[in-house]
C-alpha cells in the first residue's frame, strides 16, 4: 500500500525558544506569538526502528477567525501503528487530528494552511473531493453517536453511500465483517435490527467503529474515544485498538495519559498550539526532554 | 489555652452565622411561597378566561346545533303540482333540442306554487292553516320549497303521492320555541303572527315540530333569503382548499428554505438580513399580507376576486416565516453529532441533510407546519382585502370560483341584523373550526410522536 520510505525524523535538537518563554511574551505582547512560530521547535525524538510513514503533515497551521489554534505543526504518522496526541484542553491536538479528515471544513472561518501529505497527494488540497478522503480517513468521535437506526444500518451507511456493495449479501457480508473486526457481532449477531442507540456506551462507540472501519479506511482517527465510556468499555475499546493496529493507521487523541502509553506506539505532545515534544511513546513517557511534557505526564499540571 | 480559645471563636462565629442564615431562612421561605402563589394565580387566571370563553361559546352554539323542525305528511297534488311528464331524451333527439325540452319543464316546475303545497301539508295537522296561508307559508324556512321542487325534479314520481318529509322551520319559528325572543313583547313588536306563535306552540306540543339535528348547517351553503337553512359548506369547503394551497406552497417552500439558511447558506451579511426580515415577517399584522395579495395576485396578475387560490397564496406567504422558523428550530435541535458522523463516514453535506438530519427533524418540522396552517385557516384579516367577504351562496368546484372561509363567514353571520337567530349560528360555527383546528393540532401531536425517535 504504502510507497514512501520516509522515516519519522528524529532531529531531537534542543529547543530555542520554550512554550513558558513564548507564552509570557504572548501575554504581554499580544500576537507576539506568531513571530515566534518560525522560531519555535518541536523536540523530536527518534525511533531505534524507523517507521513506515503514512501521513507526513508539513508546516500546518489552522486559524479560527484571528485566532492562531495551531502554529506550524509538522509530523509524520507512522503507517499500521497507533499515533497518541496528548495534551491539556485547548492545545490544538483534536483540531489538529480534525485537520486529517477535513472535518475542519465544517467549521465557520476556520482556515488550515500547510500541507498534509498521504502517500504523495495533499489532503489539503481545496480541489481535493472531502468524500473520497473521509472513506480512506474514518474518524470514531468523542461521543459515541450511532445513528437513530437499526444496527445493521449503522454499519450498511457507509458501503451504501459509497456504492461499495455489489448486492444485498455482499452488504450483509461487509457488515458482519465490520462487526467482527469491531469486536461486536457476538453480542449483535442476533438484534441487527434493533437501534444503534440501544447499545450501552461502550457498545455503541464499538458500533462506531464498525461504522468507519465498514468503508475500509486506510486511517483511523479517534477523538477521545473512550472519555465517556466506563473503565470496563474502555478496557474493551483500547484491546480493540490494539487489534486494529495491524490494518490501519490509528491516530488517537486522548486525555488519558495512561490510554496513552498503553496502546500507542507513537506520542505527540501538544500544548497551546504547539507541538512540543514527539516521538516513541516509551521514551516520552520515560524520558521526557522537554519540561513541559515532563510536568504534563508526571501530572504536575493537566 | 490558645488552641481552645481558637476553637471556641471559631465555634461562636460559627454559630453567629448560623443565626444569620436562619434569620434569613424565612424570609427567602416567604418568597419562594409568593412567587409559587403568583406563577400558579397567573396560571388559574389563564385557565379560567379560557373556560369563560369556552364556556360562553359552547353555551351559546351548542343549541344551534338542533334546530326547530316541521315533520309533516306532504302530499304532491297533481292539481298544485301540475307539470306535464318529465322529458325523456328521444333516439333521434340531438341534446340541444333534449336540453331545451327539459329545460322548459324544469321552468314550469319552478313556477310551481310550493308555498301552496307546504300549507296543504300544515293544514292536514292545524287546520285554520287552510284559511290562512301567509301565515302558513311563514312556518317553514322558505329555502325547504326549493328542497321540495328539487325532490321532485329529481323523481317525478313523486307526484300525486304523500310523502312523510322533514321541514327545516322558518328562522323566527325556531327563535320562538327556544325562547330567543320575549314573549311578553306587544305583538307589534313580534316577529311572528299571532297564529303562527299559536300554531308553533301547539305543534311542538304534539311533537309534529321538534329540535332535530341541524344537517344543512353542514349540507347548505350560506343563504340570505332563507336564514334557518343558511350552511356552512360552501366556507367549509372553501377553508379545505386554501388549507391544501398552503400546505402544498407554504410548507415546502418554507422547509426547502430553512434546510438552505441551516445547512447550506454562507454565514454573511445578507444571510443575516435575510434571517432577521424573516423574523420580522413573522410579526407583520397579517392585514398587510391581505394588502399584499390584493396588489400582486388581483391587480397585478389579474386572478380572481374571492377566490381560494388567492386566498391561499396570500395565506401561504404569512405562514412561510412561521414553518421557516420552526423548521429551523427543529433542525439545529437534531445533535450536531449525527451530522458529524455522516460526515466522518464520507457523506456529502446534502447526504448528511437528507439521510439523517432531515428525518430527526421532520417531527417538530410538521408541528410547526401544521399549526402554521391551522393558524391560516383561522385567519380573516387579509381575507377581507381580497374580496372573500363577499356573500356567496355556492361551493367552489374548482380554487378559482368566488367562496368564502370559515373564519368570514363567521365574521359575516356575526353582522347579519337577524341577531337573535344569528347569534347561536355564529357561535356553532366557532365550534366548527375550533373543532377543525383542534383536531389539526391533535393531528400534529400525534404525528410527532409517531416520528419522534431517541437518540
């Protein structure tokens, strides 16, 4: 599938200027943070076995009205394997996955510049059909919201839209293999045609799952999936992650800084727009080189 | 020792505040009790204005609903009733020579003396009326000759035979048995003769007249000449096709529309004037649209005066801003996060509406798009404007012939000078489209909980 041979950088210089230095100047000196992007650099920290890159995003930047939500944000997402973005509220890491799929499009004055790179073509690209890159990108929400309908139908939207189902039972087929691969048919096989929403929480963000896993994505973003689940549900959700991890790409935003270290291979940590620290989960969780990343998983603060 | 003393402090500003909370404890009772009094007086106020309302309106329309009714043996006498035979179209006949034929028979059976054979009828049960046929005329609404000649005209048979017929009594009759007018007025101010009071009273006794269900309230249209068989068909039916106008023009329109404003439309400065004079439009007297209507749909494009089809554009346009409205509230009331999920599994904006906001929305969308309409089919002002008080005895076959609505031929009954009659006729009319609307209402409720789905 994958043609590029990139490896995930691994600069790991030291920083020249920190988030607390910017932060201060931006508190006295207003917009003085943008003077500060092209300055500001991301820790980055390498990996023994370079991965695979699937998604190679570039100098990306996303303003709401005047408002700079994330300041030339460069990573590269490693192909089959689970990507973590971290960070306290408001540091631009869902707007950032939200940048992947396109669904910032939706969002009145929102503006995305730089380049978001899939396998050679530009996701940023304005020409670009959003159709056709939301089947390759599905994206599993924070909230689980299944669809008003039948179960079955929840999973059948997608191929049928698409067009992806020759017939009735290759439709049935794609379901039952979404189902399964979501971990759900065996406490659904029976009930497909009872509503989506009379699933339990954990239930229901499954079904989610196999809704976008239905289309047959190559990415998968979630945004904090789990957050509205119990611990059980979520302990059924990340082994499902980790399960997934073999076919698709995964990008997870999460609060969860344990979620974190348990099913990702690859963390970023963001704080007020910046990417500040990435790199293999192991070491940033274990040796963390920036101060802020280090006080944000010790739970210092966050 | 110091640690007590602390504590002892702290225990006494504990308590003085305490005291303080409890000080105030009643008061902030006292006015929680004054507001609950207050929100349920203005309630029971409410309640009781519409049970008055109610009250006076079933008080004064329910008895219209019966009416004085003459039960007699009416003999078609072929002496009165003298018509050669009915025409029958000939094999060799072309039709203009048949309609000609029939057409002068139906004449002759106009000029049929009717008044004639309804005093024959009274006289076989009080006999003065032989003697005396204004009188005897003057008991039966004189619209009933006509329903007598249609008998006739429809079977010819008929003649020369008795037939047991129920006779809608002359309005004054039937304001006389329900006690509408004073007795006790000189007979110079009566509406009735004094043989005709005589006759009603005796007739009513034997039970030859009684109070039976009113049938031509809902099987005749309006009448001038004949008050006691005036209907309400012609308006009933009249209402019915600017309902259907409204909701074929004003409902999609209106639902096509908020779907553009919600969905679709760039948020900029025209978008907003745009919402805001829908708001204002809401609010516009709906005279004005009445002005409107008459300046486009009659002098402009030159429809006719009277007419439904004007009627119910005119209607149309005030309740596009009330179903825009509401089909707005129902769609920014469906969870963003079912548009979302659309989205995130490669639907198109336009599949995300249609597939899945759309359908969460229709429930309050028909709420708002029926009593919208409900409320049209009770509007008479900008009727006026456009010529649909005007008196029309007829029920339109097709939206353009002249009628009139429910709501005018209330406002047109309530002016009608034979007040004591009218005044029962115009309330159960009131409780006709009370009832239709209620039941539109009901409609909608029951239609929003057969679509309402959870999520």
């Amino acid at each position: 599938m994958t043609t590029s041979t990139n490896t995930v950088a691994a600069e790991g210089q030291p920083i020249a200027h920190s988030v607390d230095e910017i932060e201060r100047q931006a508190a006295t000196a207003g917009e003085g943070v943008r003077e500060h992007d092209a300055v500001f650099q991301t820790v980055r920290r390498p990996f023994e076995v370079p991965l695979v890159t699937k998604i190679d995003a570039r100098d990306v930047c996303v303003d709401y009205g005047t408002k700079r939500a994330l300041h030339h944000v460069s990573i590269k997402l490693p192909e089959k394997a689970v990507t973590a973005f971290i960070g306290p509220s408001g540091c631009g890491k869902s707007t950032f996955l939200r940048c992947i799929n396109r669904m910032n499009d939706t969002i009145e004055n929102c503006v995305v510049s730089g380049e978001i790179d899939m396998e050679g073509e530009d996701l940023n690209d304005k020409s670009r059909d959003v159709v056709l890159l939301r089947a390759r990108v599905g994206m599993v929400f924070q909230k689980p919201n299944p669809f008003p309908k039948s179960i079955f139908e929840n999973v059948a939207y997608g191929p049928r839209i698409h067009g992806v189902a020759r017939d009735k039972k290759h439709l049935g087929e794609i379901v039952e293999q979404s189902l399964q691969r979501a971990g759900l048919w065996k406490e659904v096989k029976d009930r497909l045609d009872e509503p989506g929403t009379g699933l339990s929480g954990g239930q229901q963000q499954r079904l989610c799952i196999a809704r976008a896993i239905a289309v047959s994505p190559e990415v998968i973003l979630m945004d904090e999936p789990c957050s509205a689940l119990d611990p059980i549900a979520t302990a059924t959700v990340e082994a499902l992650i980790q399960e997934l991890r073999e076919n698709y790409t995964i990008v997870i935003v999460t609060h969860s800084m344990a979620q974190a270290e348990r099913v990702s291979q690859k963390t970023c940590y963001f704080h007020l727009g910046y990417l500040v620290e990435e790199g293999p989960t192991e070491t940033i969780f274990n040796d963390p080189r920036e101060e802020r990343t280090r006080q944000y998983i010790s739970g210092v603060f966050g | 020792m110091a640690v007590t003393t602390d504590a002892r402090d702290i225990d006494a500003a504990g308590s003085s505040s305490r005291k303080i909370v409890e000080r105030g404890l009643a008061r902030r009772k006292r006015n929680e009790v004054i507001f609950k009094g207050i929100g349920l007086g203005a309630i029971l106020i409410g309640i009781s204005l519409v049970a008055v309302l109610f009250g006076s309106i079933l008080y004064k329309g329910v008895p219209a609903f019966t009416q004085a009714t003459l039960h007699l043996d009416v003999t078609f006498d072929p002496a009165i009733v003298n018509v050669p035979e009915k025409p029958v179209q000939g094999a060799d006949e072309n039709d203009a020579d048949y309609y000609e034929r029939l057409l002068s028979w139906q004449r002759r059976l106009v000029f049929v003396n009717w008044n004639r054979v309804i005093q024959d009828a009274i006289a076989k049960v009080v006999p003065a009326a032989a003697d005396n046929a204004r009188d005897a005329a003057g008991m039966v609404a004189s619209g009933e000759r006509v329903r007598l000649r249609d008998m006739v005209a429809e079977d010819p048979s008929l003649i020369g035979t008795t037939k047991a017929v129920s006779l809608v009594a002359a309005a004054n009759i039937d304001v006389w048995l329900k006690g509408n007018i004073d007795r006790s007025l000189a007979q110079s101010k009566q509406q009735l003769t004094a043989l005709q009071q005589e006759w009603a009273d005796d007739l009513y006794d034997r039970g030859v007249i009684t109070m039976a269900f009113s049938s031509v309230l809902f099987t005749n249209v309006d009448s001038r000449s004949s008050p006691a068989t005036a209907g309400l068909l012609g308006a009933m039916v009249g209402s019915i096709m600017m309902m259907l106008i409204v909701m074929f023009c004003a409902v999609p329109v209106g639902v096509m529309a908020a779907v553009y404003l919600e969905e679709f439309a760039p948020k900029n400065r025209l978008t907003d004037i745009i919402e805001v004079n829908i708001n204002n439009l809401a609010a516009v007297p709906s005279i004005v649209f009445g002005l409107l209507g008459a300046a486009i749909f009659i002098n402009l494009l030159g429809l006719p005066l009277s007419a439904p089809l004007v009627g119910g554009l005119v209607l149309s346009l005030m309740t596009l801003p009330t179903v825009i409205i509401a089909s707005r509230a129902s769609l920014r009331a469906v969870p963003p996060s079912i548009r979302q999920a659309a989205l995130g599994v490669g639907a198109s904006p336009t599949q995300a509406m249609f597939h899945h906001t759309l359908p969460l929305a229709v429930p309050g969308m028909l709420t708002g798009a029926i009593i919208g309409v409900a409320q049209a089919l009770g509007e008479t002002a900008p009727l006026l404007l456009i010529g649909m008080n005007a008196f029309v005895p007829n029920v339109p076959t097709t939206p353009i012939e002249q009628s009139t609505a429910l709501p005018v031929q209330i406002y047109l009954w309530q002016g009608n000078e034979m007040r004591n009659f009218f005044e029962a006729r115009t309330a159960a009319a009131i409780l006709i489209l009370l009832a239709v609307m209620i039941s539109m209402n009901a409609f909608a409720i029951f239609m929003r909980h057969r679509f309402e789905r959870r999520w």
